[in-house]
C-alpha cells in the first residue's frame, strides 16, 4: 500500500487559484461571444424596427370608442401598437402647441384643427376630414319627459332648476355646436345659464347618467355608449355647423407608422367600425 502524497498548502493554493481562474476566464469568454452575436444581430435590424415606438393619437373623447377598435384590428393586421389620449379637442391641441409628443390630432371639429393649422403644428398635407356625427338631447333612462326639438321648444321648463349637461361652450367642440343650435332655435338666453359645461363630451354624458343633470346635449355615437341615458331628439342638421372630425399628422412627429395609421383609418376594416359606433363616413 502506497503512502500518500502530502501537498504543500502553498501548491494547494497555486492549483485551486489556476482552476478556478480557468472557470472565470471561461465564463467570461462566453459572455462575450454572447454580447458579440447579440450586437451583431442588432446590426441587421432595420432603423426602424430598432426605433419603433407605438403611435401616440390626441384624439377628442367621442372618438374613444370606435379608435380603440381600430387600433385593435390595425395591430392584428400591421403587428404594431397605438396608444390614445383622449380629451377635449380645445385641451389636447394646446398640449401639442406646449410640447406634447403626439404623432396624430384628431379633432371633433374644424376650429380646433384649422387653430393648431395656423400655429404650424400639424403637417402639411396630412389632413383629413373623415367622419361625421349628429347632435343629439338626452336625458336619464328612468325620465319619461317627452320634447319635440323645434323653434322654442320648453327645454328651460323641463330643466327647471336642474342643469343642461354639455360640454363648456366657450371652447369644447360639443359645448359649442350646442350653444349654436339652441340660438338657432330661440331658446339659449333661457337655457344657457342652466348649463353644466363639462371638459369634454363623455365627462357631460356621465352626469345625465348618473342623474346629476336632468338633460344633456351630446354627440348620437357617445349615447349609443351609456345604457343609462335616452335619446330624447336629434337637433336639426340646419341648426348648427357640421359636426366633423378632420385628422392630422403633428408637425413633430417621426414615427413612421404615424402616416401608415391614418391611412388605415379609411379602411373598409376601418369604416366599417366607425359606421357600427354611428358616425357617417365622410368623402
């Protein structure tokens, strides 16, 4: 039986210091040939797949439902992202004006895009007039009041000493076809200091359904929306200016998916959402 081999602990050291220096090295060998391959395959990306970021829509809140459809479908098909900040047009165009990094406006009507046209922030040539909407009285679900829109109708009787929900005349898009069909109907110096003005249109539809206002004057798509309200009439088309919705591409923006989106939102895909939400299809 052989002795055994005793070890120095100095040789000991030596040996389990080059083992393990081995290991390290090889560790980050390997490392490095994983970083290496990794940069190389970054390399063989187009720009744009290696900048692609969503699409950022500054879009008027009666538009909510209908764009989020459409942005689904569109990622199905195209595989890129949308992202919505919804709001009133008179709000959103002036975050654009201050800085905000919006690559579409989607406006609710023509005031609002023709004020961010003048101040150079969307880009020439991009805009788009594409949908149409109907201005429409409602009312809580449970009211069984019965109107007839028609030159100085009783609306101030009805509202009594409760509020006529819309959006704020002064500068909401909404507030503003309103104010402009109750004069066109002789009835606004009796109604207009009943008025609640919201921030937007979806902010006023919330106070008819919960109660908080007896009537209200929105856009048709948004009533479709809230199970809690009625329509109670349509205002004339004569009474007040198209409601229309002109699309742009802001001036600041560089996302080259900004330009493929608003071509899709005429689409038949498109359309056929938009017409589904209720608003006309514009030529």
């Amino acid at each position: 039986m052989g002795l055994p081999i005793l070890m120095s602990d100095e040789l000991h050291h030596d040996i389990l210091w080059n083992v393990t220096n081995r290991k390290n090295r090889m560790k980050l060998l390997i490392r490095c040939t994983m970083l290496a391959l990794f940069i190389a395959t970054l390399g063989t990306l187009p720009v744009t797949a290696q900048e692609r970021r969503p699409v950022l829509v500054f879009a008027a809140a009666s538009l909510q439902t209908a764009l989020n459809a459409v942005a689904t479908e569109w990622q199905k098909e195209a595989g890129k992202e949308v992202k919505f900040s919804y709001g009133a047009s008179s709000a959103l165009a002036r975050q654009i004006e201050q800085g905000a990094p919006a690559d579409l406006f989607a406006s609710a009507d023509l005031d609002w895009m023709d004020w961010a046209t003048e101040r150079k922030l969307i880009k020439i040539g991009t805009r788009r007039t594409l949908l149409g909407n109907a201005l429409v009285l409602i009312a809580p679900k449970e009211l069984a009041t019965h109107l007839v829109i028609a030159p100085g109708f009783p609306l101030a009787q009805e509202i009594g000493d409760t509020r006529l929900a819309t959006g704020n005349p002064q500068s909401v898009p909404v507030g503003k076809y309103a104010r402009q069909a109750l004069m066109a109907l002789g009835v606004w110096e009796q109604v207009g200091p009943r008025i609640a003005g919201a921030d937007n249109v979806r902010a006023a539809l919330s106070l008819v359904a919960r109660g908080e206002a007896k009537f209200g004057i929105v856009y048709e798509t948004d009533a479709r929306t809230e199970p809690r309200v009625r329509v109670v009439g349509t205002f004339p088309a004569s009474s007040h200016s198209p409601v229309v919705y002109p699309f742009a591409v802001t001036a600041t923006s560089t996302n080259p998916d900004a330009d493929a989106f608003l071509t899709y939102l005429s689409s038949p895909t498109a359309r056929r959402i938009f017409e589904k939400e209720g608003f006309s299809i514009l030529k």
